[in-house]
DNA sequence: TATTGTTATACTCTATAACTATA
DNA sequence: TATAGTTATAGAGTATAACAATA
C-alpha cells in the first residue's frame, strides 16, 4: 500500500474493468467505445486517422470497424478523394448507443467514486488530469474526412 | 477527457507500464516484484499462500517462482510439516533486488508525480487510498510457513 | 515509391483442466 | 476425498509483416 504508482495502477485495473462490464451491456468493447466517441466528435474519418485518435493499431482498426459496422453503429462509406481509404460514418443507432452508453459511464463513475465526497471528486478530477496532460505531448492531427 | 473513470485508467495504464519499465533493468517483471514483496515482508510462505496474497493464480505462480529461483532470488525448500508443498524462501540476494528495485520504484514515481506539489502528491494518494480500501472487501489470510 | 485497408501470423498474458504426489 | 504443485492447453488481446489496390 506504500506507493501512490501502485495505488494508481490498481485503481486504474479497476476502473478499466468495471467500465468495460457496463459497457458489455451494450455489446461495446472499450475501443468500440472508444472509437464511437471521436467519431461522434470529429465527423466521419479513415480508419488510419480513427486509429490515431484512439491509440488503435491499424490492423487492431480492421476488426473494431467490422464489429462497429455489424452491429450497425458505423458505416463504411466511399472517401470522397481516396479510393484506398473509407469514410467511417456514425449512424443514427450510433448515436443511440453513444447515448445509453453515456448513461452507463455515469453510473459506473458514481459508482466507483462513491466513497468520495463531491469536493473530493473534483480535487482528484483535477490532480489526474494534470498528470494525464503531462504524459500526453503528442499532438495529434485528426485527419478529416470532411472539414469542419 | 470527461469522466473520471477514464483518467484513472488512463494514468493507471501510464504507470504500470512505466513501473514495468525500470523493474525490467533488474530482470524482473511486475509479478515478480510483487511476490518478492510479500515474501519480505511475511516470511516463507508456500506457492499457494504467495498467491493469494499477489493475486497470482497457482499455475502462473509455477513460472513466477521458477523465475525468481533462476535469478537466484528465491528458493524452494521443503515445507516442515507439509511434503506436497513448497517453502518460499527469499534469498539474500534477493533482499539486495528488493533494495535496488525500492530505489527505482522511488525515482519511476518521483517522475511520474513531478507536474504535482508535495502537498497534492499526498492529497492524491489519500484520494486513491480511499478508493482502494473500498474496492477490497476480502481479507487474505497468510498462512505463514513458520508462525511470528 | 508510399500509403490504405486487409489478412495471416506470432507473441504475450493469463486462466482452465487434468495429472502426481501427498494429505 | 481434497489439496499443492505441475503441465499442457486454450483463450484474449495485441502487434508485426506481407499483400493488393491505389496514390
């Protein structure tokens, strides 16, 4: 119990695992979830650029968008300029899913952060996020299918 | 950058790997360095009391131990009282890993908490305490070889 | 020549089930 | 009958390398 490393990682273990529980609810696996997300935010993108958003292997990329695609959530489009690439579209199911799916994430957090109070919550909001910036100085270009 | 929940898994992710990272320049992996820690601190213990303490299931704690003995760090001897188990001795040797791999372990954390303050380095692991004495209700029992 | 998506493959990590020798 | 250690095996999860179509 002595290091704050140690304490980080398994409450880190434990987060990532009760999240992906909920998630499975909805038939969502974490990078499903995960790719979901950016595409909701950023528009349609190649799956070279999804999986630079999301930390995703290119390969890895294949199989997330098919089973994104078999449960209707995305679709594969023609790229408008690219014949090599595809236009990754979310669908209006998508959208759905993304909603339920936000309903999900919020339980699991209060949940999770239930021994804390509402200050307490925010102060350790605010100490992770500072050290997630601080790991994290790579900038990443989105790479959009159409620009905004 | 929303919830919570992501950050920590995030950074729990994050410090694991780096953790990872400078106990691999001892030739020791997480599991490794888990088990050599309890064995420290409760004494010999048999390959099943080892891993209900790491949270090592007792097939992969073959390896772990076969490890550890490879490197010189630990060894098998015959439990007293019992022939179909083994006493988990750590060695000398094994104490100078554990006092190498406290210093590394100091110097990984010093870098991981830099961006944070005395003050919120203390205030963040009292956070995260909390959360994990919350998410573990079981208590282990040791089952020492020899009782102190 | 380089890049996109794809496939096949290998590698890591871990858990499950069966086996042996003891209890 | 149950348990400690072991082995073999299988299953996730992920990365690597090679390939076809296209840039």
């Amino acid at each position: 119990m002595k290091h704050t490393g140690f304490l980080l990682a398994r409450m880190g273990h434990v987060a990532a695992k009760q999240f992906a529980g909920r998630m499975e609810e909805l038939g969502l696996t974490t990078r499903m979830w995960g790719a979901l997300n950016v595409l909701d935010a950023e528009g349609a993108l190649t799956q070279q650029a999804l999986g630079k958003c999301t930390g995703i292997d290119p390969s890895s990329m294949v199989s997330t968008v098919d089973d994104l695609e078999a449960a209707g959530l995305v679709e594969r489009r023609r790229h408008p300029s690219d014949r090599r690439a595809h236009a990754i579209h979310i669908t209006e199911q998508g959208r759905e899913a993304l909603s339920r799916g936000r309903q999900l994430a919020r339980g699991a957090q209060e949940d999770l952060l239930a021994p804390l109070s509402a200050q307490e919550r925010k102060q350790l909001h605010e100490l992770l996020l500072r050290l997630v910036i601080a790991t994290k100085p790579k900038g990443v270009t989105t790479d959009q299918v159409h620009k905004k």
